[in-house]
C-alpha cells in the first residue's frame, strides 16, 4: 500500500508542476495547489481550453488517452482524481 500511496504523491507534485508550467498560471505555486481543490471554474479558474491542454500533456507525460469528455469532468475535479486516474490507467513499464 505504501507503494501507491507515494506513486500517487509523485504524480500529484508531477502534475501539479505541469499544470502551472504548462498552462501559463504565472500567480499560482504548484505547492499552493489543494490535491483536492476543483480545478475548474470557482476552484483553481481554469477553463474549457485548459481541459483540452490537461489531455494533451496526460498523453505526452504519461501516455494517457482521455477520449470520453464527459468521465473528463470526473477525471478532471481535482488533482487527486487525475492522479487516480493516471495510476490507474498508465501502461506498465518494461
């Protein structure tokens, strides 16, 4: 358990970086980023075109495929459900 639990943390901080370096939020601290702060509108502020970034840079950094926007909503609530997703969704290494 310990195992996923500090794979998940890995995650949340790699997204996190990516999030703020990636998307241009030049006021934002990816340490000041909540793993469970809404990403979206009220929350973090971010928007529609952020949403199709966040896709591109999963599939880039961890060769993740979001094709279904609507379980994007889910996916995309918060660090934390992204990083569950990304857990449990990225191809195994060889």
């Amino acid at each position: 358990m310990e195992n996923r639990e500090q794979a998940l943390a890995e995650i949340r901080k790699a997204l996190k970086e990516m999030i703020v370096k990636d998307l241009g939020l030049e006021d934002v601290n990816p340490e000041e980023i909540g793993d469970n702060e809404v990403l979206f509108g009220e929350g973090l502020g971010l928007d529609s075109l952020d949403a199709v970034e966040i896709v591109v840079l999963l599939q880039r950094n961890f060769g993740i495929e979001v094709k279904n926007m609507e379980q994007g909503r889910e996916i995309f609530y918060s660090i934390n459900t992204i990083a569950e997703f990304i857990l449990e969704n990225r191809p195994a290494r060889s």
